[in-house]
C-alpha cells in the first residue's frame, strides 16, 4: 500500500526535518589516533633516555644559539641566490636562441645530476684546482689574482654549493609556472606593444606566482635541513653546533633532541609565512580567499557539533 502523505493542520506537505549523517567511523579514528598519541608522549616524557633536563640546559646555549643563526644565515643566502639564479636560467630556457637555452639546459642537468655533498666537497676544495684567481679581459690580460683559499672559505663555500645547486631546482619551478599561464596572455601583452621582458615581469610572472610559491616554500623548507651538510666542511651550523658539544659530554640524543627542537620551530614558522604567502597570490584564483588554519579548524567543530545533535 502507498505511503500516506505527513501534512500539517492546513493539509499542507509538512516541513523536511533533515537528520546529519552520522559517522562514527570517523570518532573511531580519531580514538585510535588519540590514544597512540597519548602513549607515544608518555613513553618521550617518562623514558629517561631522553634526558629531558639535559635538553632544557642547552636549548638556549650560546654554541647552539650561534649555530642556529648560521643556519638561518645560510639558508636565507642560499635561497636568494637559488632564486634569482632560477628566474634568469627559467628565461633562458624559454629562449627562442637555441644556445641560450642549451646553456640553460646544461646547467641545470649537471646540478641536478650531481649530489649537494659531492659539491660542497668541490667548492671547499677548489683551492687544489685553482690555487689563484684571474680577474680581468677575457683571454687578455690580468689585473686582480685573489688567493683562493683566502677567498673561498667554509662558509662561502658553502654558500656556493647550496645557492648554485638551488637555482637548478628553482629555474625548473619557476620554468613551470611560466608555462601555466595561458600563452593568450602573452599574446594580448605584446600585441599592447609591451617587450619580451615588460611581458614578463608585468603579465606572466604575476599569475604565476600561484604556481610558484607552493614549491619554493618546500625548497626553502628543504634548504633549512640541507644546510646541516655545511658540517662537513666544518661550517658551524646548528648540527655541528651540537655535534662539537657532544663530542665533550658522550650525551648525543639529548643533544640531537634540542637541534631538531629548534628546526622545527624554523620550519613552523616557514610553513606560516608559505600559507599566507599562498592565500595572498591566490586572491585572484577563487571568489573567496582560503580560509585560515583557524577559521578550518572552528568550522570542523561547528561541523561535528552539528553531527551529534
């Protein structure tokens, strides 16, 4: 027999009460998640291999703190370098002159194909190459002839390594954001009259930009850590930093503990610049901006709350 009609008093269709889905799958999870979490942080806090005072002592040693700031110093160097040099290799590689982009090219499949350590090694004993510099006219005459091991320090060197090694990677993602923007774009530029470079700095960079950021906020993030090969070369970032301190105490994990402490924050604070860098190149993408972290996170409570009322 059909259903019979729910109507009201005034023998209306009465009104839909939707009912939330509910999911207690999800709850599951997020017990299973919650309880290893718990047993996980009683076994760091409880487990006296961990030498948790000991860590308190040297977070905020002098060594360490000097280290620390050698690594930010490295890594914000090493990325300026790797990002002009990936922009200017990004452009000769779209080159329509086959040399310039071969050049190109070929840069960018020798540093890539080689690995960091193998080339901080290189710059750090380039002195054994080239004991002496010569600046002046190409294939004439010399007016400057530095020493190069007075110029090419550890630091330096690593410096090299990490910045010319970091373009390579930079020229083939600023390369893809190019050629994501739509090539009418390009068309439309130059038909105003505007150059190949007023195309570029003007119309495609802008809107490639989107593409760009998420990638170069990884590099960034990876070059953090990668500087900690600098401690090969006897560079005193934050690895060596505690590297140097454990080698007097024999008190290794104590010491690891407070460098990953402080990598961590660094790489926090650069996941939080990369977010709001991300939301303000992509005001133009979507109707409405990204919402926050917080704005997420107070919609996921309305969210469940709905759920169980």
């Amino acid at each position: 027999m059909p259903s019979a009609e729910v109507t009201d008093g005034a023998g209306r269709p009465a009104d839909i009460t939707a009912v939330p889905v509910r999911r207690p799958g999800r709850w599951v999870v997020a017990a299973i998640v919650v309880v290893v979490a718990a047993a996980l942080i009683r076994s760091a806090v409880t487990s006296p291999g961990f030498q948790w005072k000991v860590v308190g002592d040297y977070l905020f040693d002098t060594r360490v703190l000097e280290g620390l700031l050698v690594t930010i110093e490295l890594t914000v160097i090493a990325m300026a370098i790797g990002i002009v040099l990936g922009v200017m290799l990004a452009l000769m590689r779209l080159s329509p002159n086959p040399l310039v982009s071969s050049a190109s090219w070929l840069y960018i499949w020798f540093f890539r194909g080689t690995p960091v350590l193998v080339q901080l090694l290189f710059w750090y004993s380039i002195a054994a190459l080239y004991p002496k510099l010569a600046l002046g006219i190409p294939f004439g005459p010399a007016f400057v002839h530095p020493d190069v091991n007075t110029l090419i320090t550890a630091f330096r060197a690593a410096v090299l390594g990490l910045g010319l090694n970091e373009g390579a990677y930079m020229a083939e993602i600023v390369r893809a954001g190019m050629i994501s923007v739509d090539e009418g774009q390009t068309d439309a530029a130059q038909s105003l009259g505007m150059t190949r470079i007023q195309t570029m700095r003007r119309v495609v960079l802008p809107q490639a930009m989107r593409v760009i950021i998420p990638p170069t906020g990884n590099e960034t993030i990876s070059m953090l850590k990668t500087t900690s090969l600098a401690s090969v070369i006897t560079v005193t970032e934050l690895t060596y930093a505690v590297q140097l301190i454990y080698s007097v105490n024999f008190k290794p994990i104590p010491l690891l503990i407070v460098a990953s402490i402080w990598y961590i924050v660094c790489t926090s604070v650069l996941y939080v610049g990369q977010y709001y860098l991300e939301r303000y190149y992509g005001r133009g993408a979507t109707r409405e901006l990204v919402p926050t972290a917080l704005q997420r996170w107070r919609a996921g409570l309305l969210s469940s709350r709905r759920e169980w009322t």
